[in-house]
C-alpha cells in the first residue's frame, strides 16, 4: 500500500514571535500578522503565507498575505519546518480513547 499512497498536504501553523510581527494594509485595512502557514510543496520547497486580523479589532476576516524577504522570518519557516518533521517522525500512532 505504502507505494501508492498519495499525500495531498503537508501543513503548519506557526505563531509569529511578538518582536517579529508586522502590520500591512488590505482594501484600506490594516491587519497585525500574527501567524504564519507554511507548506511543503511535492517538490520539497517550502511556501508560506502570513495570516492576521485588522488592528481596529472587530470580525474582520482571517487574511493572507505574502510573507516579507526578512532573514529572522525565514529562520523561523526552517525551524519551524524542522521541528514539525521530528514531530511527524516521532508519532506514537493514534489517540484511541480507552473505555
């Protein structure tokens, strides 16, 4: 079986640092990234987005948006991609409530 398994998604969440977080402006709005979404592309790459809610509060939709060339960031997607691959390899297999 393990030959033709097919993986579709490979993703995290990953909560942005207070001292590396930022702002940026959608339709006039302006939102605090507060959490990144990273994904391993079939071909090993690494993408991300970043997600955050408008400064001025309220329900204001959950938004994406691309992630700045900064290196503290970009170390934060390789360690958090690391760690996340030691989790996955050290599963202990399913969580079966016991009766």
């Amino acid at each position: 079986m393990s030959g033709d398994l097919e993986v579709s998604a490979l993703a995290i969440n990953v909560t942005i640092p207070e001292e590396l977080r930022w702002t940026d402006t959608r339709r006039g709005q302006e939102f605090r990234l507060t959490t990144l979404n990273v994904r391993l592309l079939p071909d090993g790459h690494l993408a991300v987005k970043a997600y955050g809610r408008p400064v001025d509060g309220g329900r204001g939709a959950y938004v994406s948006f691309p992630v700045p060339d900064e290196p503290a960031l970009a170390a934060l997607v390789a360690e958090a991609a690391g760690k996340a691959g030691r989790l996955w390899a050290a599963h202990r297999g399913l969580d079966r409530p016991r009766a």
